[in-house]
C-alpha cells in the first residue's frame, strides 16, 4: 500500500510536469520542424524526469511526514487512548477492528501463549493462516519475557524499526501480535506507552473478571446462607415447664455453627448445639448433614446412637480435616432431670438458684469431637434440674471472644458473674445480656468466630 502511494504520487508529477513543458515548447517554439519537436520533446522528458524524481522525493517526504508520521501514530494514539478505557476482551477487540484494522490496515493476533488458544485473529490471510500461529509459537514461547518487541518478514525477532513488518507485546502468557508493513513511520517512544496500558488493560480486566466471579459466588454464598437458615429453627417451640431462646450471629453469610430444639412428647424435650470445624462452604455442608440426620433418626432417646449417627454421616462426606464439637442432651420436666452428651463441647452450663446465689454446674466433655477420628466409648451422663435453673448452650464464640488485651471471656469472673446475675431473667433477657457482653468486651474489633447460644430455663 505504500509502495503503491508513492508511485501514484512519482507518475502523477511525470504527467504534469510532462505536459507543461511540451505545452511551452510548442507556444514559444511553433517553426519547429517536427524533428525538432521530436528532439525537443525528448530532452524536454529527460529534464522532466529528474526534475519529478527531485519533486517526488521532496513531496514524497512531505506527504510521509503529515500522513503517515503524523497520521499513524495518531491512530496508534487513538489505539492506546480506546485500550485505556477499555474493561473487557470485548472492548479490546472493537478497538482493533475500528482502530488497527479498519485505520491502521493491520493484522492483529491476539493469542494466550500457554496453550495456543487465539483469542482474537483478523480476518486477513497472514493471521487466520495455522501456520502464522505455528511460527510465533516456535519463535516466541510462553517462557517470552514480558516487553514490546519487533518482528521482520519471516516473523522473526528483528532489533530495527526500518527492516520490522511488525510488532508484538508480551504479559504474562499474552501475546498481542500486530502486523504491518510500515512501522520505520512510527515514533518509536510512543510503544513504551503501548506496553504500559496493555498492561495495565490486563490488570483491570483480571480486576473486573475476580470481581464478577464475587459477585456471583456471593449470589451462591446467599443461596446457600438462606438454605442453612432453613435447617435452624424458624421460632422458638411453645414448650410446656420450659423457657427457651436462642442468639445466632454468624461472622459471614454462611455459618458452622448449628442448634436445633425438637420436642419428644409433652414432658420430653431434645436439644442440639454444635460447631463444624472451619468456615465456608465446607463447613455449612457438615451442618446440613447434622441436621438432617438428627431430624431423620426415630430413636432420639439413644444419645449415644445419635452420635455415632452423626460421626458415620461426617466421615461418609470425606472432607478432609472436617469435625464437629456438639452438645445434645434431653431435658425431662417431670423427673426433672437432663440426659446428655457432651462431644468436646466447652461451654454448657447449669446455672442453679442456691440460699447464697446462683452457683454454676459446668457439663463436663463426655466424648471425642466427631467426624474426624474412631471414636472409643460414648458416656452418657445425667444431672437433676430444679425450678428456675437455667441451662446455657454456647460455642465458643461466646467464651473465646478477647479484649484488646487478649483476654479471653470465659477465663473472666465478668463472664461467670453476668451469668449468674441475668439468671434469674426470662430466656430472652439471659440471652440478651450475654450477647451485649460479648460484643462489648470484644470492643471495635471484628469478631472472629460466630457466635450461638441456646438457652433453656425451667418454669418456677
């Protein structure tokens, strides 16, 4: 296309120069015989000859200089102007067909070197040629350093403008390759800006990419979060003799912390609370297979059943390094009395009305945590109860929350004499006062685990 300008622009200046003299002679010289003329005419050709090729090079370099000097690298201006405000590979690739190919008359290959994926060729014979792409993978490896480099005929590396037909930038495993034969009209700096916003194009599209996969996981996220809510309790059971509330705030959407309150008859009540290993995804699938195979088992009676239920239903998951720590006991209102088993739970309470105050009963670990080793023997233990004790379920987001000093709440008299100061409040109110305390000592700080508390208390 370049070759083809210049000689329209050299054949043009023949003719008109051409034309002018033979014009002169015949007006200033008209006895010329026609020999003469035929002389004159021929040396009148000869000067019009060198006086075209002086001309043409003169308006030759007048022309390169506005058209091509100016003109091209203002399109590859414009180029890297529409990549600065491109997001997507979309954008990109309206970018180079309106700009490089449709301005610029170039050929554009646009390949992810690691597997030879093309993610945008021209429509041109070079790049839709297979073997246009064999050649730059051979000459160019994914292993190419990242940079701006130049290309000759045979689409090889080349260290000069004059002699490249081609340029190519590298980012990490991208090869832009663009193709065209005249990139000595170039200014050369202007590439040094070329590389830096595709660069940083590659940046924000990545951005933008991790971004989307966020937003979408997080549609998920919320899914899942409302499917887990679905397995907890909706409200609280309107249970005869018995007091009940419940305090659930998960550090994210999606929580390893679980209870459950299921009445057996009108004396009989089963309670579960419990925390999986962990957070995320994992964890809340562990949770729904508890509660599912807690609300499916017949006998709820046989504690010890019940655990080793749930320790199969765990391991039959295969999820490595997942368990489970989990309190379940029944709490009987007419022989007033509570069967239970504590799987490495650290936290349940009695809290007991005594002639000097509320005294604490701590539930003593009866079993291994659950799902992740064999477990040895199961001990079921029971305790009586008496009007107006209070039984609190905690995991160990209430006890293992720190002040700035790094003090944790349950190692406090401040956690063992508000309990025992709210115990003679209602369900709800015991709960509240618990939570408050938990976000008050754990001050500005993000907490750092969830925290779920389950609280039972006889009617007086």
């Amino acid at each position: 296309m370049l070759q083809t300008r210049k000689q329209l622009v050299k054949l043009s200046i023949d003719l008109v120069i051409g034309l002018v003299f033979s014009f002169f002679m015949y007006i200033v010289l008209p006895e010329f015989s026609f020999t003469g003329h035929f002389i004159a005419a021929g040396f009148v050709f000869f000067v019009c000859a060198i006086a075209a090729s002086v001309a043409t090079h003169l308006l030759w370099q007048r022309m390169e200089f506005k058209v091509f000097r100016v003109q091209d690298s203002r399109l590859i201006v414009q180029f890297i102007d529409r990549l600065r405000f491109s997001y997507t590979v979309e954008d990109l690739i309206d970018s180079i067909q309106s700009v490089l190919e449709h301005e610029a008359d170039s050929s554009v290959l646009y390949v992810n070197s690691e597997n030879s994926y093309v993610i945008y060729n021209s429509p041109t014979r070079i790049a839709t040629d297979p073997e246009t792409l064999e050649v730059l993978s051979r000459n160019f490896p994914e292993t190419w350093s990242e940079g701006f480099y130049l290309i000759d005929e045979k689409l090889g590396l080349v260290s000069d403008f004059e002699h490249a037909r081609g340029f190519f930038l590298v980012y990490g495993k991208l090869h832009f390759y663009v193709l065209c034969r005249y990139m000595k009209v170039f200014e050369q700096s202007i590439f040094d800006t070329l590389l830096y916003e595709f660069a940083n194009f590659q940046k924000r599209t990545r951005t933008i990419t991790q971004l989307t996969a966020i937003s979408e996981l997080a549609k998920e996220w919320d899914m899942v979060a409302q499917t887990q809510m679905s397995f907890l309790p909706q409200k609280m059971p309107e249970l005869p003799k018995l007091d009940i509330a419940a305090y659930f705030r998960p550090l994210v959407n999606v929580s390893g912390d679980f209870y459950d309150i299921i009445p057996i008859d009108e004396d009989r009540t089963f309670f579960l609370l419990g925390d999986v290993s962990g957070k995320g995804l994992a964890s809340a699938l562990i949770m729904g297979v508890i509660m599912n195979t807690v609300k499916i088992i017949d006998n709820k009676e046989d504690l010890p059943g019940v655990i080793r239920a749930i320790d199969t239903a765990i391991k039959s998951m295969r999820l490595q390094d997942k368990y489970a720590v989990l309190f379940i006991g029944i709490v009987d209102t007419k022989k007033m009395k509570i069967r239970y088993v504590n799987a490495s739970m650290a936290d349940p309470l009695i809290i007991t009305k005594a002639p000097d105050g509320y005294k604490i009963k701590p539930l003593q670990s009866t079993c291994s945590l659950v799902g992740i080793i064999d477990l040895d023997e199961i001990v079921q233990e029971e305790m009586s109860l008496y009007r107006g004790d209070v039984i609190l379920m905690a995991s160990d987001g209430v006890s293992e929350v720190m002040d700035d000093s790094g003090v944790e709440l349950g190692d406090t008299d401040l956690y063992l004499n508000t309990v025992r100061n709210s115990a003679h409040k209602a369900a709800r109110h015991f709960v509240n006062d618990i939570a408050d305390l938990v976000l008050s000592y754990n001050g500005d700080k993000k907490l750092r685990d969830d925290v779920t508390m389950l609280v039972a208390k006889i009617e007086e």
